[in-house]
C-alpha cells in the first residue's frame, strides 16, 4: 500500500469485508508497540463516544479562564508525579 501525500490509503475491498468496514462507515485507529490497528467501530460506539466527548468539551469550556496564571506547568507537574 502507498501512502498519499494526505496520509490517506486505501484498504483493499477482501480486507475491507473480513473487518467489517463498509462505506461510510467509522474506523478506529490505534498505535501500540509501534503498529496501527484500524478496526470497524460499531455505530452506537461511535454515537456514545461523540457524546463523550461533547460533554467533556463543555466542562472544559466551563473551565477555560479560571487558572491561575502565575502557577507554571512544570510545577504543577512536579506535584503530581508519582501519585
């Protein structure tokens, strides 16, 4: 397989049908011990995980601003270390 200069590839169609991925439909892609594994995700997966991620965007909304600037990063990471 070749890669493009999008990083896109195409996945041959035997492939394709032995894991279940169909037109239009949502992969998972994982990098473990320095290899991809690209699987189907099951659709109602794939709506939980959107959702997941909605509201963890709008807690993090609610979060944006109220740290305190003087406390540096390296710092915060020093604290908790190993806990």
């Amino acid at each position: 397989m070749r890669v493009s200069d999008k990083g896109q590839i195409t996945i041959p169609k035997t492939l394709r049908e032995l894991a279940g991925i169909h037109p239009n439909s949502e992969v998972s892609v994982q990098f473990e011990g320095g290899r991809l594994f690209i699987e189907a995700v099951d659709r109602q997966e794939s709506l939980a995980n959107r959702e997941r991620l909605e509201r963890f965007m709008v807690a993090l909304k609610k979060l944006e601003g109220t740290g305190d600037p003087e406390i540096r990063a390296e710092d915060v990471m020093r604290e908790t270390r190993d806990r």
